[in-house]
C-alpha cells in the first residue's frame, strides 16, 4: 500500500498513528462533551504502585537517597527573619541509572513495550528522557530510536543536548537530530508508522504512573529519617509529568495534606520553536515555555489525551531566574559537596527561598536532582550563552531579561520567588477546554471541577463569563 507522506498525509492519520504505538484507544475515555476519564484512563494500565516498585527495582531504577542539606539550611537562616528557615531536603535522583528521575518514567513505558511484543522503542526528547529511555531498552534488549530537536538553523546545537546525545549512543540507541522548528513531529510520526516501535511518550500513564513511585518514596524516607511528613514539596515543572505523578504518588501513602508547589525557570518573552530563540535560552526543560502551555491545555502533548495534567495537584505555581538556578548550583556544589546539573535545581533554587517562608521545624523537599557533565555543566552553560551574546553579571535577578541577560544574584538575600496567578491559570485552563463549544453537559462542570481542582462555583462563573451554558 502506498501512504501519502506529504506533511499533510502524515498529519491526517497522526491519531491512528498514536493509538496503535501506544497500544491505547484513547476514544474509550471520553464523556460528555469535552470530559474524559482520567483516573479510569490510569487504572487501565494495569501497573499498581506496587507492581511499578518491583519492576522499577528489577530494572536498576528508586530508592534513591533523601538527602538533608545542613548548610544550604544554615544559609538560608541567616537570611531568613528570626525562627525561619525550614530543614532542606533533596531526593537525590541523579542516582538511577541514566542519571535523573526520567529513569521512573522510562522504566515502565519499555517495560510495558517489552511485555506487549513491540519491536523497539522510540521518543521524541532533547534531554535527559531520551537516555533514559536508551538506558532501559538497552536492558529490555530493545532497539531504540531518539529523536531530537538539536539545531538551529546556523547548525549550531545546544550543548545540554549535544551531550544527551551522546548519552543515548553511548547506551546503543539510534539519534536523530533535526533542527529546531515543526519538522520534529512530522518525522517523529513518519519513524512510528515505519518502525511499528512503541511511542514511549512522556505524556502516557505509563510515563506519569513511573514518578508515583518518586513520590511515595518521599512519604515513606522522611518519615523514617525525622520521624514526620514534609510540610511542602517543591516539584521542577515543564509538561507537568512530574509534578503528577509525584503528587499522585505522595496522595497514596499519605492521607495528610502535603504543599505542592510546581517551580519554573522564567523563560519569558522566548518562543520555545523561534530559530532565532533556540540558543538564546540556558534551559531546556523545567522553564514556563513547557510549564505554562502545558498547565492550561495539557493535550497539547503528542498523545490524544496526555496523563500528565498537574492543575490536579499544584497548591502553588512559582518562577525563578536562570542567574538564580546557575548560582544555588554552585551553592549545592561547593557548600554540600553534592554538584548536580542546573536544570533540576530550579526547585532547589525556589526551595531555597520558599523555605525562608517557612518555620524551622518544618521540612521543605525538593523532589529531584540529574546528573551533570561536559555539556550539561552550569559553566558550559554560562560560557555557550556568552557566545550567543547574553550579558551575564552579578546583581538583582530581577533586572533578568531572559534571552538578553543572566543575572547571578550578588547575594543570597536576592534569591526569590514569583507566585504565579493559579485562578488566571484555571480560568485559562477552562477556556482552552470548552474551545468553540457554547453548550456542554453536566458531567463536562464535573470534570472541569477535578482538571481544575476548582469548586463548581468557580467553574460556572467562568463559563457564564466565556457564555457557556451547561446542563444542571
């Protein structure tokens, strides 16, 4: 048979492509107008915490340590107004094979992949998922295939997934590297109907399902070592992934309300697909060109219906700057003797400064750390950004425009958060669900209400605003 592979080809048949690489029939789950069901969708997988602790341990992945970080604790106190300054703890993730929490999430997609009979493995990834995703194929005796959005159009590659690339090699997969721009999804289709290689999505529940483990672990590890629950977790957010399944995770060992707090780098004014910004930013993951898109439309994911949707679980959704991260990195590193690469140190950076809040007796964690290395390091970092003509200095943080400068704070005082509006989020959120839609279903209000994490009064006065009428 002869497929059309126009771009317009391959695009017409995208959900067919989808729901045979991920083995699911998303159409099942859909109710009322614009709902699904979401939890029935996540226990359909068939894979309990329990079943994913003894896969994830067979396979060299959890049970990373909890670690306390006395001096960044010290630090923070003497900043901090009298009687605060809560004990900082971090999950020291970099410790899983590939290198960072990813692992989690790869465990149980190529498990998953194995078990179903699919001849190899692919992603669509730039960092650190794509060698955790190798790492596990290379476990399972899969062939994997990662495809990366590497360039700009002078050839010119970021160094973080430069070095990701050589990961993925190193770990036996295929890399495809392309420049930056829409092509990355026409080829990502193309290589699925080819191969008939599974899809091991980030936004698949077997993607989420993996980081429920993180989150439990991090229940069950501060118990034993102080002997009480973390007042907040604070959780890196880019497609919200992690903070879903860790907060999905933290909410079945634990019937005590945990903070979650969902930590961006501020990567405002960049458009994440613009040529002409691809190098002009520092991070590739964990800043608000993923956090914020994905929190108000969360299907805007490479599945029909991502499992990723964090507007579940977030108490509070706060920024940091990029000069902040590079600067509580080199804190981590010199002062805890712990070096670990910048990008899961966006919630150690807001952690810091959240913690400030708090009272001494209490705990804040950070949920994860990765790895770092050649490309990966802060200094590559700082030093490839300086090449592309970013202004890097010390000072307030908040004179940063990302894209033109990177300010390291001139002391720790000038580390702070920015809250960001949950109920402009929620109502943006609302919108994007009901689209052009002007009357929807009762069973649609309910929904809104659990995607949300919103009462029913909030919910219809933002329908009665966008001029929505719903079923009573």
């Amino acid at each position: 048979m002869n497929r059309d592979l126009s771009v317009t080809g391959v695009l017409s048949r995208k959900n067919a492509i989808m729901r045979t690489s991920v083995g699911i029939d998303y159409s099942q789950y859909e109710t009322g107008t614009i709902g699904f069901d979401y939890e029935r969708l996540m226990r359909d997988t068939g894979y309990d915490l329990s079943a994913i602790r003894a896969i994830q341990s067979a396979y060299g992945v959890g049970n990373t340590p909890l670690k306390e970080l006395r001096h960044l604790t010290a630090l923070a106190r003497k900043v901090a107004a009298p009687g605060k300054g809560a004990r900082i703890f971090i999950k020291d993730e970099a410790l899983n094979d590939s290198g960072s929490f990813k692992a989690r999430r790869a465990s149980i997609s190529c498990y998953h992949a194995k078990k179903m009979g699919f001849p190899g493995v692919i992603t669509a990834t730039s960092g650190n998922y794509g060698a955790a995703v190798a790492s596990q194929t290379a476990k399972h005796g899969l062939p994997c295939i990662v495809v990366q959005e590497c360039y700009d159009s002078r050839g010119i590659g970021q160094p973080e997934i430069i070095e990701k690339a050589r990961a993925c090699e190193a770990y036996g997969a295929e890399v495809v590297q392309l420049s930056v721009g829409p092509e990355l999804f026409y080829h990502f289709l193309t290589l699925l109907e080819e191969t008939g290689y599974f899809n091991a999505s980030l936004y698949t529940p077997f993607g989420v399902q993996g980081i429920e483990t993180l989150g439990a672990e991090l229940i069950e590890d501060c118990l034993k070592q102080t002997g009480r629950l973390p007042d907040r977790v604070v959780v890196t957010n880019a497609g919200g992934g992690n903070l879903t399944g860790t907060a999905r995770g933290i909410r079945q060992t634990t019937n005590q309300r945990i903070e979650i707090v969902g930590a961006s780098v501020n990567l405002k004014g960049l458009h994440m697909a613009s040529d002409k910004d691809f190098n002009r930013k520092s991070f590739t993951t964990g800043h608000t060109g993923f956090g914020m898109p994905f929190m108000t439309n969360p299907d805007r994911s490479d599945v029909p219906r991502s499992a990723a949707r964090p507007l579940r679980y977030i108490d509070r959704y706060v920024t940091v700057n990029q000069g902040e991260v590079f600067f509580i990195t080199q804190a981590l590193t010199v002062l805890e003797g712990i070096e670990r690469g910048p990008a899961g140190n966006v919630s150690l950076a807001a952690g810091f400064a959240l913690a400030q809040e708090m009272d001494q007796d209490q705990i804040l964690i950070v949920q994860e750390t990765e790895y770092t290395g050649a490309g990966k390091h802060h200094q590559a970092q700082l030093a490839f950004a300086r090449e592309n003509g970013i202004d890097i200095r010390f000072g307030d943080p908040v004179e940063e425009v990302p894209g033109i400068s990177i300010v390291l704070p001139e002391s720790v005082g000038k580390i702070r958060t920015v809250d960001l509006d949950l109920e402009a989020i929620r109502r943006s959120a609302i919108k994007n669900a009901v689209k052009d839609h002007r009357r929807i279903q009762a069973s649609d209000v309910t929904y809104l209400m659990e995607e949300t994490n919103s009462s029913r009064e909030f919910v219809t006065r933002v329908l009665r605003d966008l001029s929505v009428e719903w079923e009573e």
